[in-house]
C-alpha cells in the first residue's frame, strides 16, 4: 500500500513550497488509495515555536488538504530513537566522538588553509588495528554514524532519474548531539521506517540528505522508500522564492483574497502539467497525476497568471461561499451587507470583474453604501444639466410599478430620445449619482439590485 507524508519544520510558516510537496504527497497517495502521514518535525528545540506548529496545522486546513494520519511530533518519540542509536552503536555502524567544538574548528581552519574539502577527519572513528586515545573527562561526546568509507550510494528518483554519490564523499554524520538529542537527518530516517513511508516526495534541497538516509537505513537492514524530488519554485526574476520579496506564507495568499482551490490549482501547474489544461479542480488533478510527469527543472512563478487562475476560481465558486468569505472583510469597511441587497446577489453580479476576494469586496461596496465620488467624475458627468436631467429621470424611477431591472432598462432608450442624448450620458451620470463610481456592472442590473427606495434616496 502506498503510503506518503509531508514533514515540514515548525521553525516558521507554511511556505508555498511546502504547500506544493504537501499537495503532491497528497495527490500521490489519493490518487493510488493510499495513506497520507503529517509528521511535525521539531526536533530543532531551540527554533520550533507552537505558533509555528499552528501556522502548519492551519495553512494545511486553510488548502484543504487532509491527512490519513498524525500529526505526529517527533519531539514526542525521542526514546525510540535512542533506542535506535543504541542498536548502531552495539552493532558497530555508529559511535562516540569526543572532539570539542574547538578541535573541529581548528580542523576545519587547517584544511581550509590547504584548500581541501573541510570535513571531520574520523579521529574516534573505530576501526580494526586503531588504538583510540581515551575519553576525555568532562566532555559529553555526540554519536556518529559509520559511513561506508567505500562504494556509492544510488537510486533511481522518480522525479531525476538516476542520482548517484561516492561515499568517499560523505561525513559521518552526528546522529546525536552531547545532550543525546537526535538529530534531524536521523530522525527521519527512522520515522520513514517506523511510519512504512513508500515514498518520500520532497524538495530537492534534500538531494544532499538521502545518501546519508539510505545509508543509515541499509544498516538498519530497513526497506528504502521511493525517492521523488521535487524543483524549486522561482519568483517572476528566476530568483530563490524569499521571504521579504515575495508573498510565500499560505497566510499572506488568504489576506491577498486568494481561493485555497486557486493556490493549488497553480501550484499543481509549476512543475506538472496534463496537457494544455491550466483551470481544473483538485479531483480532477488526483485522478490525472503522477510523479513520472513532473518536470526535474525549477520552475517561475508568474504573478499575472496566478491571479487570471483566480479569477476563474471565484468566477466558478459558489456565490453563497463567496459571501460567507467576504462578509467580514465589509464589516471591516464599515459595511453592513444585511442593511442592503443580497450579498451572494450582488457577487452574482460583480465577480466576473475580479480577480481576488479583496477586489470582490470592494466591488460590493456600493451597493450598501455610497462612495465618495472623485472630483473629476462629478465634474465630468454632473454637471447642472446632467442634475437637472438625473432629477427628470428619478421622477420616471419613482413612477415604475415593478422594480427590477428589465423594468428599468425599459426607460432608458424613450428617455434618452426626449433628452437628445446617448446612453453613456444617462448611464454615467446614474452610476456616479448613484453608486458613486463610474465603474459598475449594467446599471439597470445594478439599480434594481440596490433598490428603489434607496435609489431614489440616494439621487434626492
């Protein structure tokens, strides 16, 4: 059974990379009826925050991706992987390092100087015919894994292909540190064994991390997981996505008025693609994706594109959902949508004009409450003829039986005979009077929507 999870480190928010690796995890186990596994990983006590554990737990809500099982915290297992480092160090895969942070940064200095790689020279490193010195007293030593000294490390990534390292090239890596706490790069290890993880879809930052995992995992005599590694995401310059430049938090995505759905749906298409579909909805996604289609190459971010996704998004959602979404943002403005027309009326109206919810609100605005005209629109189409003209058709408004807009629109063209004038001088002396903007939907829809009492209030 296919079995995946997402891993991220409670060190920050719930970036969009993140997002991506999750919802392709996601996708991946939905899509072959597997499980999907949310494991916390904090074992980096000094930068793991419980507002960051909640920033994850609320972004994955906020996208809507759910999880089979967890979360689970690593923090809250670190007996088992003691366990597991006593089992290394009584088999000979593992051991104690008593070199002081001094020593190795003596090291590093003097193979620097050299110009040679700076990497741990395996002084505590037990090996047959080796005479150690003994411990030093008072020093609380880390554990060190037993890398092969010999060989590669290979495997087939199902996202890169055939990815190989000399383990020459490798460090023995500290498992533990002084205090005993286990460190990253063999927690996962261990919980990907634990967990029966099948496959670990990640970022590929990690590339350097899994000759490691493998090794650590083959002296576990554990089954290695499928390795799929996913490229990075650049914004608009080719640049490293960063978190002053660019919106990279889900958070700062909900505050810019963007649908969850829209944020995946792109997010699916930076890296993957079905053909020439760009709009699709996330079940349709899991039924189309697989790992062998997505790209190995980082890709771009476009801002514009993003944003015409979304716009479909809103344009496709339910207008009773959008109104539940975008009620508090007008409470906020001072806007009471229960003192006017039917929000999800109104939404029904404007939402083919925008492109996110934060647009969408504003556009509701005038419905319930008048904006304040800019001087150069009252200028331009309220002059004293176009008030006198807007007084004359008030009094035919006022005289109408029915009040919707097919009513309305009936009064424009015999109107505007009498008058000698064309439809845009009516029409954009109405929407200023009235809404306060010359920027409206049709203004006999908008009218009737508004309502007689307070268009005639509104033009008085």
């Amino acid at each position: 059974m296919i079995r995946t999870r997402f891993a991220p480190s409670p060190t920050g928010f719930l970036h969009i990379g993140g997002v991506r690796t999750a919802l392709f995890s996601w996708a991946y186990a939905r899509k072959n009826q597997g499980t999907f596994v949310l494991r916390i990983e904090d074992t980096d006590l000094e930068r793991s925050t419980p507002e960051s554990v909640k920033a994850i737990l609320d972004g994955m809500h906020w996208v809507g991706l759910d999880y089979d099982e967890g979360p689970f915290y690593q923090t809250q297992r670190f007996d088992r992987y003691k366990d597991v480092i006593q089992q290394l160090l009584a088999d000979g895969h593992a051991y104690y390092c008593y070199c002081s942070k001094d020593e190795l940064d003596a090291l590093r200095a003097e193979q620097e100087a050299k110009g040679e790689k700076p990497r741990y020279d395996r002084r505590w490193r037990p090996e047959q015919g080796k005479t150690l010195p003994a411990p030093p007293e008072g020093v609380q030593p880390v554990v060190r894994f037993k890398t092969p000294l010999t060989g590669s490390v290979a495997w087939d990534d199902a996202v890169k292909g055939r990815i190989e390292f000399q383990n020459e090239e490798l460090d023995d890596l500290i498992i533990a540190r002084p205090d005993g706490s286990p460190t990253y790069n063999f927690c996962v290890v261990v919980d990907d064994w634990d967990m029966n993880i099948t496959h670990v879809i990640r970022g590929d930052d990690h590339v350097n991390n899994t000759p490691r995992q493998i090794n650590i995992l083959k002296a576990l005599n554990a089954p290695l997981p499928v390795y799929g590694h996913l490229p990075m995401i650049l914004n608009e310059d080719g640049q490293k996505m960063s978190k002053r430049r660019d919106a990279v938090s889900v958070v700062d995505y909900a505050a810019k008025g963007i649908l969850p759905e829209a944020l995946l749906n792109y997010l699916a298409r930076l890296g993957w693609g079905h053909g020439d579909d760009e709009f699709f909805s996330l079940e349709q996604f899991v039924e189309w994706f697989d790992l062998k289609d997505v790209s190995p190459s980082a890709s771009r971010f476009n801002n514009e594109k993003f944003l015409w996704l979304n716009a479909q998004h809103i344009k496709a959602a339910d207008n009773l959902r959008l109104a539940q979404l975008i009620a508090p943002t007008l409470t906020e403005a001072g806007i009471d949508p229960s003192s006017g027309p039917c929000l999800s009326d109104v939404i029904a109206l404007v939402k083919e004009r925008v492109q996110d919810l934060n647009a969408l609100a504003a556009e509701c605005d005038y419905f319930y409450k008048k904006r304040v005209p800019a001087a150069a629109d009252v200028e331009k189409h309220l002059a004293d003829d176009s008030k006198e003209r807007m007084a004359r058709f008030a009094e035919q408004l006022a005289a109408l039986p029915e009040w919707n807009a097919e009513a309305i629109h009936h009064l424009f063209k015999p109107f505007c005979a009498a008058e000698g004038i064309k439809m845009g001088q009516l029409g954009m002396p109405l929407r200023v009077l009235v809404c306060g903007t010359t920027q409206t939907p049709s203004v006999d829809a908008v009218l009737a929507l508004i309502g007689k009492d307070e268009v005639l209030r509104r033009m008085g």
